[in-house]
C-alpha cells in the first residue's frame, strides 16, 4: 500500500531526473543545415521549340553530432517535375500524373566517430556517395557510385548507393613537425550490397532501339551483319522491326556485392592514392539479341542489357605548384580488368544466329590528366585530356578527349561568364556549355545559358560521338536559385 501511494511520486521524481539529465545532453547537439530553392527551365533550340523541362526542387540538408562519436547526416530534394502527364481517363483523376513529383537523397547514413577508442577510425553506415579521384568531374577511378547522367548540365553527380564504410585516418606524419614529407595517411574500406545502374539520358534509348544510330555502334561482325541484313529487308522486302531493351540486374547475392579499398596519403607536397574495385560497370552493354519472326514481315526483338564484372586498379595524384603561383596538376589512371565477354544474336529468319566474343578476357586502361590556373583574381582556367569517355567500355572503344573552360569574373563575383567545352579528338564533334551567372544578391543567383550539340552546325551523324542522336538535342536555359 506505501509502495502503492508513492507510486506517482517516484514517477514524476524518475521522469524529472530524466528530463533534467537529457536537456544538458541535447543542449550539447550539433546541428549544422542548409537549404536551396532551384528552378529550372529549357527549351530545345531545334525546329521543333518544344520544352525539354520545367523542374523545381525544394533541397535540405542537415547534419547532427549528438556527442563526439555519433553524428547522422541526410539530404533530402523534392523534385516537382511539371510535367502532366494523364494518358487515359484514371491519370485525370490522379493529382500525382497531373502534377508529378519524385524524392531524391544523396546521403542519409550514421557515423561512428573514434570507433573502439580508436582514434581516427570512423564507421558509416546508409547511403552515401562517395567519390574518388583527384581529376574535374570524371574520375575513371571512382566507381562505388553509379553516374546520373540523365541531365548534361549537372555532368558528375552520381546516385547514392547503400554501403558501409570504414575509413582510418591516424594523426602520424614522418619528418619534421612543421614541414612533413609524410602526412595524412587515410585507408578506407567500402562494402556495397547491391549494384545499382547509372541513370541514363531518353536519348540513350536509340543506341538499342533505332538501326541507324545502332549501325554507328555496332562494333563486332555479328551486329554488323545484323545491321546490313536488317537494312536489306527494310528497304527491299518491307519488313519492319521493333526493338525492346530488357535490363538484367546482377542477383542480389553476396557473390555480387561490390567492395573497394584504398590508401593515401601527402607525400612530398603531392596528394597519393591507389584503390582497388570489385563490381561491375554501372553502364549497359546488348548482352542478347533475340528475335521472334512469328510475325513475319514484323519482327519483335528482345535486347537484353546486362552489365560487366569489373576489377578496377587506380591511382590518382595531385599538387599544386606555388612556384608558378599556385598551378594545380592532378592525374588519375584506372586499369580495368574483365573476363570474356560474349554476346548472342539468335535472328534465325533474318539470317544471323551465332555466339561471338565481344571482348576476350583482358584489361583497358581510362585516364585523365589536367591542370588550372587562377590567372588573376577574375580570370579561372581548367584543362583536361580524357582517354575513355565515362560511358566507353573495352579497349576499342575508347576515345581521346579534351575538357577546355574557365570562369570570368566581373564586378566582385556578381557576374560570372564560364564556359567549359568538350572536344573528341577522334571524329571532331564537341560540346560547348556557355552560362552567364549573375549574383546581385547573397543569397540568389541567376544562370542563363545553353547546352550545344556541334549536331546544331553539321547535322546529325550516327557514327560520331556528339553528332550522335543518341547524345542528345541542344537546348537553352534558365535557372534562378535561392540558398541559405
């Protein structure tokens, strides 16, 4: 009964002591945000004027450390597309068809920090993106994170992927307390469970689904015979074909999980890394060309995509030379490793039904070398030579780039002309990416500018790399964004 009768007071003394003992605790919480409004709008420039897309997206980020070993971190943007979209009666009734919407997250994971009274050893665990190399956007070493390469103007953003990461970076140098020839020693162990694909452009569609720009990619005697007997029923016999690309995601199995390591360190003035990845290719390649000629003089075809088992040995290394005011030099070089690859083209009635190597077992190489400059206070330059473009696979594929731009800086940073340009080297195509970015206030800014196709001077041309279709139309944009 005395137990009884006490019972609320030790409740509310127990809840107090709690509230009174957490608020000092949560007095202690880091938080740090931020926040950004983009809105985006672009038009086609060719004949047609037609909108490539109106989006605006509503971006948050926030990162928390409760004490000194666990902190959390997410980012979270919702993208409102604009883009109606019904098709029948039921997507007029559907607010999500007429007014279509998507989320999208580059990180939402847990750090462990000092994990074990180690100092400097740090677990994270959820999604992340994680991103190697020293290079400007392209990192042919970098592969934990597929690429998102759907939209041009934000070339270098990859998909957040789920992982594990275990990253050691112990405070020792080598040398003298001031001037070390050995510091920042950093090695970093990541585990993937599932493989994801890159995003690709509509525009990519057409390598699969259209003969011409297909006959621009075929590239072994099997697709080139499909190409040319394809061509002679069309024109002569009047048959048409209809082409369906089919995805075929590894199994999810510990077998197929990714994992990658790397080492690094300051040595001597210059930044040193050497990785190592077990996974796959994040880009498709026509594993299967399957034809069902039940139809006849219509034809059905199955593409099946799949996506190469890849080991990839990388090294990167960067510096900057104070000597000749501040010139930064980065390389990054990645052998990749594969095993055969075959491909099968069953099209009995179209006369090509055969198994062939695509590629034997063997390795290529991917790499980049560049450098930039701040010249004056107003006047950025960045160059860089690409062997192996983000998309290009085995060793005959590979092209030979440059990526040529710079930023011009007027008014105290409140306006800024940049201009990057991509050249190929081989065929002659390019790609130029002009903007104006006007920045009157802090917190907003204004960009107009295009994104041109060479296509846009000389016409389309199956066979090249940016006069391709495939690589997509040329457009104009505008796009205003508020951030704090």
């Amino acid at each position: 009964m005395t137990l009884t009768r006490w019972a609320p007071a030790v409740v509310a003394f127990t809840a107090s002591a709690l509230v009174s003992w957490a608020a000092p605790a949560r007095a202690e919480v880091e938080l740090d945000w931020r926040g950004m409004l983009t809105s985006d709008l672009r038009l086609y420039v060719d004949d047609s004027l037609a909108f490539e897309r109106s989006e605006t997206t509503a971006y948050a980020k926030l990162f928390a450390r409760l004490d000194p070993h666990v902190s959390f971190q997410g980012e979270l943007a919702m993208v409102f597309t604009d883009y109606a979209n019904p098709q029948d009666f039921a997507g007029l009734v559907d607010r999500t068809r007429l007014d279509p919407y998507r989320f999208e997250s580059d990180s939402l994971f847990v750090q462990l920090t000092d994990l074990g009274g180690a100092e400097g050893l740090d677990l994270r665990v959820g999604r992340q993106s994680i991103i190697w190399g020293t290079a400007d956007r392209f990192h042919p070493t970098s592969n934990l994170n597929p690429l998102d390469v759907e939209d041009p103007i934000a070339f270098g953003r990859v998909i957040a992927n789920e992982m594990v990461s275990l990253a050691f970076r112990p405070d020792w140098t080598a040398g003298d307390e001031d001037e070390p020839w050995l510091d920042e020693l950093a090695l970093e162990a990541v585990f993937v469970p599932f493989f994801k694909p890159a995003q690709l452009p509509r525009s990519a569609g057409l390598a699969f689904t259209d003969r011409r720009v297909f006959a621009g990619r075929a590239n072994t005697p099997l697709t080139h015979d499909l190409v040319a007997r394809q061509a002679t029923l069309e024109d002569d016999s009047g048959w048409d074909f209809s082409y369906t690309p089919r995805v075929q995601l590894p199994d999810r199995t510990l077998d197929n999980s990714m994992f990658a390591a790397r080492i690094g360190a300051r040595l001597a003035e210059v930044d040193l890394h050497v990785s190592y990845f077990r996974g796959f290719y994040a880009f498709p390649r026509a594993e299967k060309i399957l034809a069902n000629t039940d139809a006849i003089p219509h034809v059905d075809a199955d593409i099946v995509l799949s996506y190469p088992r890849v080991q990839v040995l990388g090294f990167d290394a960067a510096t900057s030379l104070d000597f000749l005011g501040g010139l930064g030099l980065w390389t990054e070089v990645a052998v990749n490793f594969h095993d055969d690859l075959y491909r099968l083209v069953s099209t009995a009635a179209v006369g090509v039904d055969d198994l062939e190597i695509e590629y034997e077992k063997g390795h290529f190489v991917k790499a980049v070398v560049g450098m930039d400059y701040t010249v004056t206070e107003w006047l950025y330059l960045n160059v860089q030579y690409l062997h192996g473009f983000v998309d290009e696979f085995g060793a005959r594929e590979l092209g030979n780039y440059v990526v040529a731009g710079g930023d011009f800086k007027i008014d105290h940073d409140r306006i800024l002309l940049r201009f990057f340009n991509i050249f190929d080297l081989d065929d002659g195509t390019y790609v130029l990416f002009p903007q104006l970015v006007v920045k009157p206030w802090g917190w907003g800014e204004l960009s107009l500018g295009s994104f041109v196709y060479s296509s846009s001077f000389n016409g389309f041309d199956e066979t090249t790399k940016f006069e391709s279709r495939a690589a997509g139309k040329s457009s104009v944009f505008l796009m205003a964004r508020a951030s704090l």
